[in-house]
C-alpha cells in the first residue's frame, strides 16, 4: 500500500518530512536520500505504536486531495510515495523473553538512543528482523 508524504529540502542539505494521512509520524535526514529512507522506517514504527496501543491504521489518501484540501501547506517541497507492506500488522505483539550478549545489547541500545524512529529496542529488533527476513 502506497503512503503519500512530503519532503522539503532545508539550505544545509538535510531533509524532513510528514505523512498528511498519519498524524504524528515524521521522519528526517541529513540528506534527501537518508530523509527517503526514514520516511518506510518512521511509518513501519508508527503502525507498530499504534497496533500496539489497538488503534485503527489510517488508510492512505490520494496527493491530488490533498492538494485540492490544503495547497498553502504544501509550497517548496515534493511528494514521495512510500511503500509498506500491511501485512506485517496481521499479528497481536507478542512479549518474549530473549538472551543475548550484554555487548551487543549496549550497542542496540546505543544506536535506538541516537536514531528517534525507532521508540525502543523492541522497535528496532523487529524491524532489523523484517529487513532480514523475507516477506
């Protein structure tokens, strides 16, 4: 299924951006292209939070709407479209109880308290699952 976002490209290079059909999900990047890359990231973390909390998935609108709704918003910057697969919200969250070696745990813990997409260590575990996984 197909989100629309907008980015906008500020002077120093870095890039950040919002889903008009997601309230709340944003997502950034030192460059347009790490901005893209956020952008499934913030998305696939947001539906976990909100699966989780059993709130309802927003379904994606169409950009022509929402120009036709709000042109002023969207004035310098591009739209992106932004693919994810809805089947990874099949399932309930399930609570495990894993082990792991403390080193490796400190440096998760250390790359989720730099990199705000991801809300915990649960978050970036299961998507470090899905890039590995297939389907």
């Amino acid at each position: 299924m197909f989100y629309p976002a907008y980015i906008h490209s500020d002077k120093d290079g870095s890039a950040s951006g919002f889903f008009p059909d997601v309230p709340g999900c944003f997502f950034a990047g030192d460059s347009l292209d790490e901005a893209f890359q956020d952008a499934r990231c913030a998305l696939t973390v947001h539906f976990e939070a909100l699966y989780e909390m059993e709130e309802v998935l927003p379904s994606p609108g169409v950009v022509e709407e929402h120009l036709k709704k709000n042109s002023g918003d969207y004035t310098g910057g591009q739209w992106l479209l932004v693919d994810i697969n809805m089947k990874q919200f099949d399932g309930r969250a399930e609570r495990i109880n894993i082990t792991m070696p403390r080193r490796l745990l400190l440096k998760i813990d250390s790359f989720v308290s730099e990199h705000p997409q991801f809300s915990n260590r649960s978050a970036f575990l299961a998507e470090a699952a899905r890039r590995v996984l297939p389907g």
